[in-house]
C-alpha cells in the first residue's frame, strides 16, 4: 500500500521536483504566460515565511504541491491573510488534491490568518475547484481578469 506524506518542504530543496510539476500544469491550464519559475526569489520568501510549500509525497516521489503567500491586509491593519499560489497534483490523485486543501486550511488557521484568498483556472481539472471551496466555507468574492500588457497590439477606434 502506497504511503502519503503532505508535508512542508523548503523551495531551494525541492525546486526541481516542484519545476517538473510546474511544467505539467503549464500545459494543463493553458498557461499564457512564459513558464520561468523564479527559484531564487521563492526560495528567499520561503525563508522568510513569507511563500510556504506544502508537498505531498507518494513513496518518497513528489506528486503534487500547494503553495501560498501569508502576509497583513494592506487595507485591514493588523490582518494576516493569506493568497492562495499554485496547487498541483498529478493526475489520478484527486484525493490527495482534498488533503492538501484541508492540510493548508489547518496551517492557516495554526498561524492565526483571518482570511483565506482561493482562486482557480477556467481550464483543466482546477475549472471547478470551486464547489471545494465552497464546501470548506469559502465565499464566492470577486472573479481575477488578465489584461496583457506587454507585446498586446491596440485596437483602434
């Protein structure tokens, strides 16, 4: 019988793992955006405290990752938050993806955040992670758009 370990781990040990993982979920989400995974700067805010990484292992092979930023609400003095970053579980392990959800809500709620920011794609198996959310208590609160900037032709008229 397999054995799963949902742990933290920190970035400058485990980036390749977490890279690899990265790269599929890239493709799976349609990612616009050039995949260039910043290392050096997560590895830094992961030992501040500030970016955390909870891995989940499947004898001893990283299968999935479900990261956040913790921080105070610039608009609510005094508020720890925390912003939700990638989640990823290969495919086959819906499972663990639930596990690692309430693993995170556990370490939230440990640390003493008030508020919980959760987001999710419009593609791949992440589209309907919000009926999850939702399950766990979380409130439907505003939707994210991506204008891009850079390289974007205008539109005349």
């Amino acid at each position: 019988m397999p054995s799963l370990i949902i742990q933290f781990e920190r970035v400058d040990d485990v980036w390749p793992d977490l890279e690899r993982l990265a790269a599929q979920e890239q493709v799976e989400i349609a990612e616009p955006r050039s995949f260039r995974p910043d290392w050096e700067s997560m590895g830094k805010l992961n030992d501040a405290g500030i970016f955390r990484v909870l891995t989940a292992r499947v004898d001893d092979h990283i299968i999935g990752y479900f990261s956040w930023l913790m921080d105070f609400d610039m608009e609510s003095k005094g508020t720890l938050i925390v912003n939700q970053g990638g989640w990823f579980v290969e495919p086959g392990h819906p499972i663990v993806a639930v596990k690692m959800l309430e693993r995170a809500i556990a370490e939230f709620k440990k640390a003493g955040v008030e508020f919980a920011y959760f987001h999710h794609t419009v593609h791949g198996r992440g589209a309907t992670v919000g009926r999850l959310f939702e399950k766990k208590g979380a409130k439907l609160s505003g939707h994210t758009y991506t204008l891009k900037l850079k390289g974007r032709r205008e539109r005349e008229g």
